[in-house]
C-alpha cells in the first residue's frame, strides 16, 4: 500500500479519487469473495481472488477512463496495482477481520490527508483540479494558499517519503509524551 500512498499523494484531488476507487474495489470485492467462498474449495480460493480482483480492477479502470479521462490518466499506475492488493489482503485475512473497516478509513484518511499536505506545502493551492471528480476537465484552479507557491519537493516522490516520515515520527513522540507525563503505576 506504499507506493499509492506515496505516488499517487502529489495532489489532494489525486488522494481522493484513489480513495474512493480503492474503497469501491475493496467493497465489492469482498461483497463477491462472500458470496464465492463457501462454494469453492479453499485450495482454490487465491484463483478466484485473482480472477474477482483483476475482472473488478478492469472494470474499475474502464469506468474511471470512461467518467474522468484526465483523473484516470494521473492515476492509471496506481488503479493497475489495486486488484494485487485486494488479492494481498485477502490472503492476509483483512476480509474476515472485525476491524477492517476501521483499518480501511484510516488508510482512507492517510491518503487524503498526505494528498492535502503534500499540495498544500508543495504547490501551495488545495483542490487543484477538482473538476476532475465529477469528470469536468477544466473546473479552475483551487484555492491559492500560498501565494508564493511552496517547496517543490513535497509534490515529488522523495518529498512524500520525507513528509510521510515527518509526520510519523510526530506522531511517535507525540504518543511518548503522552506515555512520559504519565505517574507510575502501583502494582
């Protein structure tokens, strides 16, 4: 789930319309592993994961080519690796874990919200092109931000990986601050 997360994050428009094709795919991709499990034999299970995950991302990308032309072209090497992560987590046992949807809005929510930062402090605009998810092409600029642009670098790869490990390891000592103020505890 790396590369989408840190690829396909250069733009908040881009983070979105690949939340919403994963949370479609993933929907109705374990919709149809319901209902195909229980007949099939479990040795054939990763066949028919296969064949569900890779007709379902088809359909996927022909129906975003169809809708967006212009979101699917930014997004088409992400949207290719999409049915191999259905096939991963299933075979993983995301779709029988009691948390997954909790798990699947906060990959949802780092996907957006990496997008928004990465933009905002990489182009200094947010919602560059948000015509492009409801398939207008040219739909305006966004909002400036910053009216001096921002740091190039965060738009580009390297800067994904910089920011998404900035924001980690805030988090991390964040959390420990909150472990450190803690009294101890009397056993």
């Amino acid at each position: 789930m790396l590369p989408p997360l840190i690829g396909a994050t250069d733009s908040w428009v881009k983070a979105i319309g690949l939340a919403l094709a994963w949370v479609l795919l993933i929907g109705l991709y374990g919709a149809g592993m319901r209902l195909l499990r229980p007949p099939i034999e479990a040795r054939h299970h990763w066949l028919a994961s296969l064949l569900l995950s890779a007709s379902l991302g088809s359909c996927l990308w022909l129906a975003l080519q169809a809708w967006s032309y212009e979101l699917h072209q930014q997004l088409s090497l992400y949207l290719g690796l999409l049915p191999l992560q259905c096939v991963v987590l299933e075979q993983a046992g995301f779709f029988q874990h009691r948390n997954r949807l909790r798990l699947a809005g906060a990959f949802c929510v780092a996907l957006i919200g990496l997008g928004a930062l990465r933009e905002l402090l990489g182009a200094g605009t947010l919602g560059s092109h948000l015509g492009w998810l409801v398939g207008q092409p040219d739909a305006g600029n966004g909002w400036v931000v910053l009216p001096h642009g921002g740091l190039r670098l965060l738009t580009l790869a390297p800067g994904g990986f910089i920011l998404l490990g900035a924001l980690l390891a805030a988090k991390r000592a964040w959390a420990g601050s909150w472990t450190l103020n803690r009294p101890p505890s009397r056993k």
